[in-house]
C-alpha cells in the first residue's frame, strides 16, 4: 500500500473560498491515500466548507484555528499559521507514517508532485512557479547535488522557499516533538524547516527532475467584490459573513 499523504490546506471565509476549495478538492480527488486536513481561520466551522468536504468523498478532517488576535489586521500577517500548527498538532495525536504537506487552498498543483512526494524520507523539495519577479523559488542544483536556493526574497533565510515547495516525512517530524511553524510574516517556512533540526540543506531531497520542472505554482486569486454572491448557485446562500 502508498504510505499516505496527510495535505494540510489553511483556509479561511471570503467570496473565492469556495471555488479555491472546490479546484483543491477536485485535484485532491485524483489522489490515492490522501487525508486532506482542511482548517479554517474561524471560531466556527462554515457550513459551505462541510458540505463541500463531504460532497468530495476525500478522507478528510474539518478543523478549526483562528489567527490570535494579536496578529490580525497587521500590515504583514502570518497568514494560516495557527491553522497549519493544529494541523501538525492533530498528525502528531493520529499519524504515525507517510508525508505531510503544506497546500495552501489558491495554488495550482500537479498531481505528479503528490507521486513524487509519497516516499520523502526526511524533507523533499522542488520548484514553485509564479512566484516573486523571479517568477520560480527553487533550490539549485549541479551535477545532481544541492549547491543553494534561488529565491526572489531571500532575507537572511537558511530555508528560502515557498510553503508550496516541500514536504516532510511524519516519521522525521514525530522525531521532533519541538518543531512548529512561528508566527512570523515571511519566515513562516525558515522557521518551520529550522525547528527539524538536526536538519541541513545539504541533506534535502531534490524532486522534479532535480529541480528542473515545475508541477506548483503559487497562484493568487484577484480579489473580487461580487454585486451577487457566487456561491448562490452552487450552495444556495452566501459565503460571505
Ligand atoms: N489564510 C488564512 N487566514 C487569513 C489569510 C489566509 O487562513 O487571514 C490562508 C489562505 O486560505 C491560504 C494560506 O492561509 O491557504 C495563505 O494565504 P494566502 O494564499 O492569502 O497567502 P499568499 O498567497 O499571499 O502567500
Ligand atoms: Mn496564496
């Protein structure tokens, strides 16, 4: 049997919640093994997003985490932070094999990654596209060997990488009952790779054809300001508070 995928996906209410879902859904579909943990930034679970779930037939769990107070409404937020954490926190009470992954509910993913990821060991990583001017965040590799990252915002980081560009074995991070993500705007992904220390870049796990293929992208919805609500036709109501 393939080790399963344990998706951590944050989400949280607004118009495009749940066409971002339903794309993530219908991708995920498409996936074997897969336990999808979908959390809301919310204090309440949104009933659009259970019946969304369940109409998917994935294995999922529908969890909540708001962002702390302290944190909202800051120019610089860490956005789906306390949602990733309970994700972690719920693979460290039921999971004891396979590969986690962050997939954040607005990017665009291959299913080839998820064959890819499966058997990660320790840390795997590739490429992300449509990100920064750069337009891809990847680690560099020559002859076959990681030799640096290229990232279009590098900021002192030993880790600098997209959210969308690795994943962990359960294993590995079971082994450190330390490691979390930090609530620190743009170091959200340094800070979780460094708390898996004992853990070097020297040792990550090149997917993608050694990093030369890009199967994630880091899309953005625009924003809309809908004069009709969009999920009218599909759940019957708003989504909008
Ligand atoms: N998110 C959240 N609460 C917020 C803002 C975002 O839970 O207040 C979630 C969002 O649904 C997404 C992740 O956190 O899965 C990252 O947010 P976003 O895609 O807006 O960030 P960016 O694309 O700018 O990195
Ligand atoms: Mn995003």
């Amino acid at each position: 049997d393939l080790p399963p995928l344990y998706i951590i996906t944050p989400t949280y209410r607004r118009a495009e919640q749940i066409a971002e879902l339903t794309r993530l859904a219908h991708t995920l579909m498409l996936v074997p093994n897969v336990y999808w943990l979908v959390i809301e930034d919310a204090s309440k679970r949104t009933p659009f997003v259970t019946q969304l779930l369940e109409d998917a037939g994935i294995r999922y769990e529908h969890l909540l985490a708001p962002m702390p107070d302290e944190y909202k409404n800051k120019k610089s937020m860490p956005k789906g932070v306390s949602n990733r954490n309970k994700g972690l926190s719920w693979i460290r009470s039921h999971a004891t094999e396979g590969v986690l992954y962050f997939a954040d509910d607005d990017n665009t993913y291959d299913l080839d990654i998820f064959c890819q990821m499966r058997f990660t060991k320790r840390v795997s990583m590739w490429p992300v596209g449509l990100i920064t001017k750069l337009g891809v965040s990847s680690p560099v590799v020559k002859n076959g060997v990681f030799s640096g990252f290229y990232d279009g915002w590098i900021a002192g980081r030993k880790f600098p990488v997209d959210m969308a560009g690795f994943a962990v074995s359960v294993r590995f991070l079971l082994q450190r009952p330390n490691a979390s993500m930090p609530f620190r705007a743009g170091y959200e992904e340094d800070g979780f790779l460094r708390s898996l220390h004992p853990f070097e870049p020297n040792e990550i796990e090149l997917l993608a054809s050694n990093c030369s293929k890009i199967l994630v992208w880091h899309t953005q919805t625009k924003k809309n300001q809908p004069s009709q609500p969009l999920d009218v036709v599909k759940y019957g109501s708003t989504n909008i508070a």
